[in-house]
C-alpha cells in the first residue's frame, strides 16, 4: 500500500464532518490550541488550525499535530516509532512535525530576537527581577537578568567542519547566546552561530546591547544591567566577575555573591534539554538534513510557555511568578 492510500485510509476514520479533535477548555492549563471560537479566523491560540498539506489526503488537525511534535521533540526517536502512537506514516509524520516547527518558529520567534518585541518587559518589571536578584544576596542591585552563551553539540558536518568545531568544547557545535530572566524566561536566544566563534563576538555581532541601550536606560537616570562571565566584558549595561586569582576579599565577596544567583542561567538550559531531550541528541543533529537552529528555538518557546503556566527552578529560587502565558504571547483574550 503507498503511503498515499494510507493516509487517506487515515482520514476516512475520522468522524464525518469533524475539522479537529474535541477541543481543551479555557483553562490556563490548556492554553495553546483550542476549539475554533464562532467567528475566527479558524486557528487556535498558537494559530495551528485544521489545514491541507501539499500531499492529497492528508489533513493536519491541530491538537494532533502540536501532540505529534511534542512527542517527537520529548525524546530522541525515529518518526517508525511513533507510527503506532499516532497511525500516520513516518513521511506525514515528517510533514507535520516540520509544518508546526516553521508555523511555531514564523509567528513566536521574534520574542526571542528582540527585547522590543517583549511588551511586559518595561520598568515595573525590570524593578521586580532587580529585587529579586537583590533579596538573594547578589552584590549587584539592578540587576535584572542574566546572559550567557550555549553550545548545542551537532553531528560532524561533512561541509566546513572546522567552522563549527568548537576548540574549548572539543565537539561539533552551534552556538546560541541566550539571556535569561530570575523567573526562568529565556527572554533572548540569538543564533545559530559556528560552534568555533567566541562569546564576545557574538554579542557584538547579535545587536544585544544596542537594545539594552534602548529598553535598561531611562531618563531619570535610573540603568538595569546584565550579568555574565568574563567573556563578555565591563559595561555601562553589563558586568561580569572580577578576573585573576589576585582579587581581594571584597572582589572576591561579590564574586561568590553573584555566581550563586547567576547559576540561574543554567537551569534554564538545562530546563530545555530535560523537557525536549530531541534537541540534545547529538546524532540526529544534522545541520544538511534538518534544520538545528529552528529546533532549538522552537524547544525554548515551548520550554518559556511551560515555565508560564507551571513555574521553573529559577522562580522557585528567586520567589518570582512568571509572567502569564497569554501576556509572553501577546495574545489578546
């Protein structure tokens, strides 16, 4: 039988005249894909509607399509495997799972490109995370978030593999430079970039700080800045540790006090590889077969909507409730 027939075979099994499965309810627990409300556009609350693929037959519904991809990101796995959880072939499979990672990536992934996209991002709550930071010990007191770079190990490249050769690393890898919030939100993931390419470089490429010049800096003088490691450097809007072993006892002082909090960060990364083990699969990560980049991404917006609706290490260790899902997405209820 060709993969075409069963597909159709497929759709014939759904009940005459449905367009989805039964949809969730309003709860703040169901929050990304919906019944299609009387009057819309047809879309849920990610927009992942009922809708036609370029192969005749085959249907996409929703609910079904974001489960398929959850399940495929959850862990490492072959699209054979998950043939009998969903009775859709490997290539509909493939379909579906690169459909709603490019609809995911195409209308959420400026929330991770730039600090002016984030609407809840202003000054109360930048006051609230630099209180956070402070309650904990932290030397800094307007402090506000916290900024490093991860590398995410690939498959060797059969093209340009010294590029993406990471010296420090001894690995394969594309790097991303994320920042990240004391409630766990990874509020910027800019990348990919060649795994052998250095932090400061990075930022100096990524526009970083021209945004913090735009959004950390108010006319009353008042300036909330970034942590990071000594790779990034001294700045007006970002810090980093006192460098060398011959610190004295007050350098070395708020050196311990603002690597206890800044551990955040890493929480955050590994948030994303416990809930989305696919992206962390080393051998699957193959930059001419797939895309990582976009992957990954779409990894840390969903890992940023779970840490909405059910909280993160970070917002347990710094007592700071995420912002709502609905207010991250900049959806209107």
């Amino acid at each position: 039988m060709s993969c075409r027939e069963q597909e159709r075979r497929e759709d014939r099994r759904r009940p005459e005249g449905t367009t989805q499965p039964a949809g969730w309810s309003q709860d703040r627990r169901r929050p990304f894909v919906g019944p299609t409300p009387t009057g819309s556009s047809g879309r849920g609350r990610i927009g992942i509607g009922s809708t036609t693929t370029r192969r005749p037959g085959l249907q996409r519904w929703g609910i079904e399509s974001f489960c398929i991809l959850l399940r495929r990101l959850a862990y490492p796995n072959r699209l054979s495997d998950l043939e009998h959880i969903f009775q859709r072939s490997s290539p509909a499979l493939s379909e579906i799972c690169n459909f709603v990672t490019r609809h995911i990536n195409d209308n959420f992934r400026h929330l991770l490109e730039d600090l002016r996209n984030l609407q809840w991002l202003n000054r109360d709550r930048l006051r609230m995370y630099a209180e956070a930071v402070t309650n904990k010990g932290a030397a800094v007191q307007n402090c506000w978030g916290f900024i490093d770079g991860t590398a995410r190990a690939i498959c060797r490249p059969t093209e340009n593999q010294e590029n993406f050769y990471s010296g420090h690393k001894h690995f394969h890898c594309i790097k991303f430079q994320s920042v990240v919030c004391p409630d766990g939100i990874t509020v910027s993931a800019i990348g990919a970039f060649p795994g052998r390419r250095h932090d400061a470089g990075i930022l100096r490429e990524s526009g970083l700080y021209n945004q913090l010049e735009e959004n950390m800096q108010f006319p009353d003088g008042t300036t909330y800045v970034l942590y990071g490691d000594q790779a990034y450097g001294i700045r007006e809007l970002l810090m980093c540790p006192f460098p060398g072993r011959g610190v004295n006892e007050a350098q070395q002082n708020f050196n311990v006090s603002m690597s206890t909090v800044r551990q955040a960060v890493e929480w955050s990364f590994q948030k994303i590889i416990m809930l989305f083990a696919f992206v962390d699969f080393k051998k699957n990560q193959k930059l001419l077969l797939q895309d990582v980049e976009e992957m990954y991404k779409t990894a840390t917006l969903l890992t940023n909507c779970h840490t909405c609706l059910y909280g993160s290490q970070s917002s347990q260790f710094f007592y700071m409730e995420p912002v709502a899902l609905e207010r991250y997405l900049n959806i209107l209820t």
